[in-house]
C-alpha cells in the first residue's frame, strides 16, 4: 500500500521557518556570512526549490486535500520571496555607519520580538526610529529604505506562520485564505538550448549507428544502436557527459568480462540445482558489497547477466556470438560518447558560465512595465538557478562565490525597482547605464568605482525630485556594492 506524503510535508515545511530563524537573526545582527551558513542557504534554497517536484506527487495523493496544497504552495512563494530579503536587510545593517547603528538599536530589538511573535499588518513602531531633525540626508535614506524592507519581510512572514498555524488546524483570514486558494506551482522555465543539444546529439547517434547497421548488415547492429541510445539520452544531459559515458562503457566491457566468466567458466561447473545456487552466490555476492559503494556496479550485474543463456539445461552461446555481441554493445557507448562533443562543451565551468550568461540576459529582458507577479517569478527562477550554481560552484573549488550569487540578485532586484519608478530612461537618467554595467561583472569581480558615481548621480536627481521609489533601491545599490564609501550628500 503506498504510504502518504503528508508526514513528509509537514515535516519540510516545518523545517523551513526554524531555518530562517537562524538567518533571520543573523541579518539583524549584521553578521557576515562564514563557509557554513553558506552551505547552510543554498541548501534550503535547493530544498525550497525541489518541492515543486513533491507538489506534483501530492496531487495524486488523497490523503492531502486540496486546502493543504494550497497552503504549502503558497508558504514556498512567501519563504522564496523572503530569502533576497533577508540578505537585503543583512547588507543594509551591516554597512550602516557607525553612529547610527546605537540609535536604531531600539527599533532593531521590537524588529526582533515581533520576528518571535509576528502578528498580521504590524510593523515596529516609527517611534522607535531616531528623529528625522538628528538625521543626516544619507542616514535618512538608509532608515526609509530598511524600515520598507523590514515591513515588507515582517508581513510575508507573519503569513507564512498563519499559514502554517492552518496546517494546524487554525482558521485563517479571508483575504490570505483567497490568496491562498489562487496559488500556482512554480514551474521553471524549460532549458531550450539544452534540449535542442540533446536532440541533435542524440538524434546524430541514431543516424551514424542505424546507417553502420544498414551498410555492414551486421547482426549485432540492433544492440549497437540500442546501447548507443540508451548511453546518450541517460548520462548525455549531465554537466560533464563525456566522462559519465566513458564510465559506462567501461563498465559495460567489465560487465561483458563478467558475463563470460559466469557463461564459459562458473556456469558449466553447475550440475545441479545445488551447485547452480553455490555458483551463483560466488559471482553475486561480491558485485553486491561492490554496489553497495558503487551504483554503477548494478548496472556491471544486470549486463553481464542479460547475455547469459538460463535454459533448463544449461548451452553457453557460441563465444564468437558473445564477443560480437559485446563488440556491439562498446561501439554504440563510443559513438554516443563522441556524438555528445559535437554540439555542447562539456565541464561544470561550462555550465556555470551558461547558467550565469541565462541571468544576465533575463536581467536585460525585464522592463520598466514588469509587474510584481513578473517579479517574483523572476525571484523563483533566479533562486533555481542559483540553487544550481551553488554546488556546481562548490564543485569547481568556488565555493567562495556562493554569497556573490544572493549579492547578484538583490542588484537584479533593486535595478527592476529603479526601472519601475523610471529611474532607468536613457537621457533622462544617470543611471541609464547601470544594467550593463552591472551584467558585465563576473561573480569574483567588484564594482567599479565609476559605478559610484552614476549611482550618486542618480541619488541627487532623485533627491531634488523626491522620488522615493528610484531612492530606495539606489540606496540599496549603494550600501550593497560600496559599504565603505564616503557618505552621500545632496
């Protein structure tokens, strides 16, 4: 009977709240992230975004009714749209001037009861905050855009504990729970140019090996084309295809080895049923303590056992068919292996680069008409990406990197924003060239100095022009990418 996935749900969404506690505290204190909470993020960022493959497993589960569904979609927008705030807020306290930081302590601290104990609609009392006339322009700026950000984080996450307080059994108001009820899977975006690479390698596999077969008319080309296939379309997706193959058809040949011992050696020993059982426990045991720490070796087992003649009376086939049959079988995994090279790059750096050329360009594609709902599906399929990069990264000794991939968004984020207030219009703007500028950087470069100066620029127009919309995020921009740099002044 095919047990229920509601006690797995529970459990990660449960776990997800206690996980941005800890970061949460973490982002009010200012801390700077170490090697462990890195691991730590992207991990919950590669949990948050894998749930969407459970949510297509739960609809075939009765025992989660569509309510509860409903819920545990709409608990991931809001934690997805809470992750780039955290770390906005993270970077904002951590770059605040030193003798600001003792005035917001009071405010920081009822931030910090209300994160224990949030309540829906609150947000810490403007009391708190030092008094305009003790503020310079600069610091003004900085308290108006955390106080946003904090307001913002504190309502998604009040819904997130009221939704979670439904799982319980609580009644939720009518406004979230209408909410609730209109929310969609995420479903990222399907990787084109990687299935078109995947077509034509393995549709160029199929042609060579079917016309190898149709010229030579050789027996074996039915196995050739099948394992050829079977190599590509199973290992020809992964980040370095050329390496997975090449195990594969090694482990094929051991398999071929294999199988020719149990069929011309071990098996004509047998007998008997007895001795056809002793047999067999020689030659399995082994593979099994073997694959036990190698997965591949069950593939090694199940090869080696397809091209062995179980009849009641044992009759080996005839040793030139068997080596025929294993030559097949190694020609097939070698074309796919080199059809694989002919239309992609292989090697984890070559798929970070692709990863971060996707961003980029979807950065360019956003304008100034983007709407929320474009935003956070942008945020959804930012995180999936960095979800990816984060262990490719890891991977390729540039786990340092990790932190750069958040930094990359909150910038996407606050340029859209800046975008959306007009604050981008070429001629009208400074900061018209900031986009670009931004997606030329790589992730272990900082920003250029003249960067500061379009963003001040941009400050002052704003300033003159009161428009908080464009200050918020080129305050954002400028605590992110120059913590250290001098003051502003209009």
């Amino acid at each position: 009977v095919p047990s229920s996935l509601a006690p797995v749900l529970r459990t990660r969404l449960k776990g997800w709240p206690a996980d941005l506690a800890r970061w949460q505290e973490d982002s009010l204190d200012g801390k700077g992230s170490d090697a462990q909470a890195d691991a730590d993020r992207i991990r919950l960022l590669g949990d948050i975004a894998s749930f969407n493959q459970m949510m297509t497993t739960l609809g075939y589960d009765s025992s989660v009714d569509k309510p509860t569904r409903q819920a545990a979609i709409s608990i991931q927008q809001r934690v997805l749209q809470i992750v780039p705030l955290l770390s906005a807020i993270g970077s904002s306290i951590a770059a605040l001037p030193v003798g600001l930081r003792p005035r917001l302590q009071p405010w920081l601290n009822e931030v910090r009861r209300q994160a224990v104990e949030p309540a829906p609609h609150a947000a810490p009392s403007v009391s708190l905050l030092p008094p305009a006339a003790s503020l310079s322009p600069w610091e003004t700026l900085i308290v108006d855009e955390l106080a946003e950000q904090v307001e913002q984080w504190l309502t998604l996450w009040a819904e997130v504990q009221q939704l979670n307080a439904f799982l319980d059994g609580e009644p939720l108001p009518a406004a979230l729970q209408a909410q609730m009820m209109r929310s969609r899977v995420f479903s990222p975006p399907p990787d084109i140019g990687m299935a078109v690479r995947m077509f034509a390698g393995i549709l160029t596999t199929y042609a060579l090996l079917c016309g190898l077969w149709y010229f030579t008319g050789w027996e074996q080309g039915t196995n050739m084309v099948l394992m050829g296939i079977v190599a590509i379309a199973f290992f020809g997706a992964g980040d370095n295809p050329g390496a997975t193959i090449a195990t594969f058809g090694r482990f094929a040949a051991i398999a071929m080895a294999l199988g020719a011992l149990l069929s011309y050696v071990l098996l004509p020993l047998a007998g008997d049923y007895g001795s056809f059982l002793i047999v067999m426990g020689l030659f399995l045991l082994p593979l099994g303590v073997w694959a036990a720490s190698n997965p591949l070796a069950t593939l090694a087992i199940a090869l080696s056992l397809s091209n062995v003649n179980f009849q009641g009376h044992y009759a080996p086939n005839n040793m030139g068919l068997y080596l025929e049959s294993t030559t097949g079988t190694l020609i097939g995994v070698y074309f796919a292996f080199l059809c694989a090279a002919l239309f992609r790059r292989w090697g984890t750096d070559q798929v970070v680069a692709r990863l971060m050329r996707q961003d980029a360009q979807e950065m360019l594609r956003l304008n100034r008409h983007v709407t929320e709902r474009d935003l956070q599906r942008y945020q959804a399929r930012a995180l999936d990406r960095i979800t990816a990069l984060g262990s490719r990264l890891a991977a390729v000794g540039q786990a340092d990197r990790s932190p750069q991939l958040l930094m990359r968004l909150k910038t996407a984020i606050d340029l859209i924003r800046l975008q959306q207030a007009g604050g981008l219009t070429p001629g009208a703007s400074p900061n018209a060239g900031l986009p670009a500028a931004f997606r030329q950087l790589s992730l272990h470069a900082e920003a250029p100095s003249a960067l500061l100066g379009q963003i001040d620029a941009g400050l002052q127009q704003a300033w003159r022009q009161n428009d908080r919309r464009a200050l918020r995020p080129l305050t954002r921009l400028r605590l992110l990418h120059f913590p250290t740099a001098l003051h502003w002044n209009p």
